[in-house]
C-alpha cells in the first residue's frame, strides 16, 4: 500500500496503544519510529515489526532530548510525516485535596509539557513541506469529569484544546490536526500504572467488555487512510458497555 505520508512518529510504543499502533501502521506500509523510556521493550517491537520500525529511545519529560529530537533521529528518518502523540499517564484516583504533587507534576509533565514540546519540534517540518499529520490521544475524561480524574482530566482537557487550536493555526495548511479521545480500555498498562496494583487493575474492568489497543490502532490506521483534504478535528470513542454519566446529586445534605 503507497500512502503520500510515510514516516510515522509514536510517542509511548513501549506497550498498549502505541505498541498497537506501531504494528498496524506498519503493516500498513509505513515507516515507524517508535519511541518510549524502555529500550529492551522498543528492541523486542523492532524485532517484530522488521526493518520499517525504527527503535528509538526517549523520555517525554527530558525536555532537552524533546526538543533536539529532529537533529538526533539517524539519516533517512529526520523527515517525519506523521506525528502519533500517545504518551501519557494517569497516576492515582484520590480526590484533589488527598493526592501526591508530584503525581500531578509527572502527568502534566508527560501528558501537556511532553506533547507540546515534541508537537513544536515536529511541525515547523510539516508546515514547510506543506504536508504532515498530527494526531494526539486525548480521554474521554477530558470531556466528562468523574471523581479521582482531577488533574488527569485536566491534561486530557489540554489536549482536545491545543488540537483544536493547532487546527486553527493551520488553517491554509496541508497539514491535518486530530484528537482521539477513548473511553475505557484494556490490554495495557494504564490501570496498573495508576492504581499501582494488578488486582485493582484486573478489579477495574470486571464484567465489562472495554476497548482495545487494537481498536485504537484500527481507528489511526482509518483516519490516515482518508484523502489529504479531509481533515476529522475529533473521535470521541467508548466501549457499548459505557456511557457519559449523568449529573450526581447528593442527597445527604437535605
């Protein structure tokens, strides 16, 4: 399959959605550079996918490794066509005046600071060939607030913004802006991350059928498929056993 962008940036390709991503784009027909903290596991993908996938390792927070990112990628993989910004995290459920600030200082590091230093190392590139794709996922909890999401909602919050924002920017560009924003999903690390227990994390999706990394892959994988004039600002996506909740009403005071 020939696409007109062929070098794919993902950020967090260590496991879950970025792993998942990096495999279907491949498959695809692009070149991946898959990047993450985790070196052996960025190998192991490498391994897997063949010769189009570029390990590369590197930490959202080091902000001097972010933005020096387009010098340091080796010869015949600098020009990056598409930008996948899925690193992120969410650390914790407890409510705002109970948690840790360094777990805030870590998700606002990786999930806001993280993605627009990369996002600004990348696209003067793509505005200057007048062709590229920045796709970011963002979280339904960006949108609809639920108890423990406090700071993790707010960068998710960030995220649809800065797309739409950056959407704006372009107007009168080749250059397209997407933000994915997914419900509930499974099959990777982040409940374990942020509950910091694998029974919990196993406990969290008990009798639900959630999403997959897969289905975040497939959904990439169709919104770069589409013609270059056709531009999807955003795809909010849930499992069929979830919906927005409605208001909660507490009735203890009366």
């Amino acid at each position: 399959m020939t696409h007109p962008l062929k070098t794919v940036l993902v950020t967090g390709a260590t496991a879950g959605f970025g792993h998942a991503i990096a495999l279907r784009l491949v498959k695809d027909g692009f070149r991946v550079i898959a990047t993450g903290r985790r070196l052996e596991r960025l190998d192991a993908l490498a391994k897997e996918a063949g010769e189009n996938l570029l390990p590369f390792q590197l930490d959202m927070t080091d902000l001097d490794a972010v933005k020096a990112l387009p010098g340091s990628l080796p010869q015949g993989w600098q020009q990056v066509d598409v930008l996948i910004n899925n690193a992120g995290l969410a650390l914790g459920l407890e409510k705002a005046w109970e948690t840790k600030p360094a777990d805030w200082e870590q998700m606002i590091a990786t999930n806001v600071t993280g993605l627009v230093e990369i996002t600004r190392a990348l696209l003067p590139g793509m505005v200057e060939r007048n062709a590229g794709h920045v796709i970011s996922l963002g979280s339904t909890a960006g949108i609809y607030p639920y108890p423990g999401a406090n700071v993790y909602g707010a960068t998710k919050a960030f995220v649809d913004q800065f797309m739409r924002n950056l959407r704006s920017d372009l107007l009168g560009k080749q250059v397209r802006a997407t933000n994915i924003a997914p419900g509930l999903c499974g099959g990777s690390e982040f409940s374990q991350v942020r509950l910091g227990d694998d029974a919990k994390a196993a406990a969290f999706y008990d009798k639900t059928k959630p999403l997959l990394p897969e289905d975040i892959a497939e959904t990439v994988a169709w919104v770069l498929k589409l013609p270059p004039h056709v531009n999807i600002n955003q795809i909010e996506m849930m499992p069929t056993c979830q919906a927005s909740a409605g208001l909660a009403v507490d009735r203890s005071m009366a």
